[in-house]
C-alpha cells in the first residue's frame, strides 16, 4: 500500500488520513500558553483535599448521568492487545482476564460478545458502584454465552484484593484510562495489588493519557490540582503521564531509550463519538501483519502495536536505560517506596506513544493526541 505525505500545509484537509506528519512548529508554544494560564489561576489549596475523598462517588454521579451512551464498546482492544483475542481462542484453554477500571464493561462485553474459549473466566471491577450495576445489568452477565463473568465493586487502591480472586490467579489484567483517575500517592498500591492478583508471567495491558495531550491543554484556569493533574467539571480526576512514569512505577527504572523513538503522528477522521479516550480508526484497511512490521518508505503508518516487535527483539545493549528529564517525573516516583513491594515488580514487554492528529474536515480543526500505552509482565 502506498503512503500518502502531507507536501502541502493547504491540502491537510482533502483527506481524511496522511502518513508521517510532524507535530506543528508552534505546538512548543501552545503547550507553553497552556501550562502558564493553568498555573496562573490552579485550584485553591484549601479545596484540594475535597477531590481526594470518595472520588468514586464522583464516578457515580459520572455513570448514573451518562448510564452507558458516554463510551462506545473498545473494539480495537483486540487490534492493539493480540493477546485478548488469542485468549478468546476455542483452544486457548483456561484463562483469568480480570478488567479492573471496567466502567459500563465496554471493553469487557465487545470481549465476552466473540468469545469462543470456554474456559474463559473474566472479572470486571470498578470502584464506582453505579458502573458495576450497569455492567450486571448487561443481558450477557446472566448468560454469557461462552465462559464466565463475574462483576463487582473494588477499588484497585485497596488494602485488601477482591474477595472473588485468590493471589496469584489472574493472567492478564485490562488497565485502559485506569491510573490517571487515581491520585499519584495510591499508584504503588495499585501496582502492588496488581503484582498480587498475577500469576508469574501474567500481563498488565495498560492504555492512558500522555503528557500534553489535547484534553491536557484544553483545562482552563481552577482545574489545576496538581503538575499535570486536574479535576474536570464532573469533579472526576485525570494524569497525563510521561512514559518514564510508567516505567518507574512498573519496573523501578526509566523507560527504555528505544520506546522513546520519534514514531510519526498517525492523522485520523474525527467522529461524532463523545469519549475523548477512544483512538478514533481510520478507514485505512491495515492488516494484522503491517500493525507489527517497522515503518518502511512506502508503507501505511502503523498504530502503536508495532512498537512490540522493535522492543521485543532489543539486545541487552540497545536496552539501556535513558535518564529522564528533570522536572517531567512526578515526585512520588524518585521517593524510596517503603512498601512491601520492591521493583522490580514487572519487566517491559512494549511501552510507547501513539500520537493522533484528529482532522475535523467540516469545522476545519486539527486536534493533536497523546495516549501512552504498555504491556508489563509480572517476573
């Protein structure tokens, strides 16, 4: 398939998808205006503290306002994690997926709705309890049709694990825009619960905001809690991460320099759908085989997924850890962890950047988005 390069700025919005488009020259600016006028005018210290307490109810309000129109079903989990649909096999044998973060189970039923692996035993947990109700109240959780689901509230910050799972039983977990609602003080505990839930081996499959994406920008002043944490208008909270972030949370170390390699803006179609989380798909027909393969001159830019085969295949040497910048870390993150938990916990199986440029052909909008995403797995 031929690549189509953006040569001329005018013609951005004759198509719907170009390949290899860099960031504007001014998107150094933009953030900077964006950081300044938040800064200015952040939340009040004296009205911090009222966000941080029972943040689930804020996820009730969220849910029992929006029921389950907010968020389309994630039918591209399984384009970006292959190992959700390889567990979905008829041969797969027995399989624990446990979604922790479920919402109104729109990654969990798209999953449970093209199972064909009867031994398939998913788990979906959610500490807003409005949101387990909508996933109970799903015609598939009393009869799934292949396999099993159970759905109940937990907080993954918890001091105890749910009362359905015994340690050590869960093969992947499902993390899609979990962490950056928590507040950057209960990550190690999410991360340690996370290592108790897994088998050796098991896998954390995780999808969350980056740093300087669109949303990021877009939070006007009294929104600030934090560097790079907010409060929206809902009173829910949001993190936009920095890929060092994610590697010392999991792991104890920076992330690899190779997960740190320029890969090019992927420019998409924008829809009428309203979850801001949701990697809008171009109509662009990528097979299996080209979402894995390296960027080659005149190929289609592949989607984050390809980023798996250039990290599994590093020597030793090419792995060396990269110093991150300073002032991009959250404290939390440099402190010694006086847990019971010492890292490493997990070790990197893919971890990178997808980078959107959302085209609104009709309103004439350009909209840049950054999402993280990551496989760890417990050793």
């Amino acid at each position: 398939m031929g690549a189509r390069f953006l040569t001329d700025e005018a013609e951005v919005w004759s198509q719907n998808a170009w390949d290899h488009v860099p960031p504007p020259d001014d998107q150094d600016e933009i953030i900077s205006t964006a950081l300044a006028r938040q800064k200015n005018a952040p939340v009040p210290e004296d009205e911090k503290a009222k966000y941080n307490v029972k943040p689930s109810r804020h996820w009730d309000n969220f849910y029992k306002m929006n029921a389950n129109n907010f968020f389309r079903n994630r039918k591209w989990l399984h384009l970006e994690f292959p190992e959700l649909k390889a567990a979905a096999e008829p041969d797969a044998g027995p399989l624990t997926i446990a979604e922790i973060g479920c919402g109104a189970g729109n990654a969990v039923y798209p999953l449970l709705s093209e199972n064909q692996n009867p031994l398939l035993d998913l788990h979906a947990y959610d500490y807003s309890n409005h949101a387990v109700k909508l996933v109970q109240n799903n015609p598939l959780y009393s009869a799934p049709p292949i396999g099993k689901i159970q759905a109940a509230v937990w907080d993954l910050t918890s001091p105890t694990l749910p009362p359905d799972l015994e340690p050590g039983s869960v093969d992947i977990i499902v993390l899609i825009f979990v962490l950056s609602a928590l507040h950057p003080n209960e990550w190690h505990n999410a991360v340690s619960n996370m290592h108790k839930l897994l088998k050796r081996g098991g896998r954390v499959l995780i999808r969350d905001y980056g740093r300087y994406d669109l949303t990021q920008l877009r939070f006007k002043g009294g929104r600030l809690l934090d560097e790079n944490f907010y409060i929206r208008g809902d009173k829910t909270r949001v993190y936009f991460f920095e890929l060092d972030e994610l590697a010392l949370l999991f792991t104890g170390a920076p992330a690899p320099a190779a997960s740190k390699v320029h890969k090019a803006i992927q420019i998409m179609e924008e829809t009428e759908a309203t979850d801001d989380s949701e990697p809008r798909r171009s109509p662009t027909p990528y097979s299996p085989s080209e979402l894995y393969n390296e960027i080659q001159p005149g190929s289609v830019t592949p989607v984050l997924t390809e980023v798996a085969s250039s990290l599994s295949s590093l020597s030793v040497e090419e792995t060396q850890r990269s110093v991150p910048k300073t002032g991009a870390i959250h404290p939390v993150l440099t402190q010694s962890h006086t847990g019971e938990s010492r890292h490493p916990l997990f070790d990197i199986q893919q971890l990178g950047v997808d980078r959107r440029l959302i085209v609104n052909r009709k309103r004439q909008l350009k909209m840049y988005r950054v999402w993280m995403q990551g496989k760890f797995r417990k050793i």
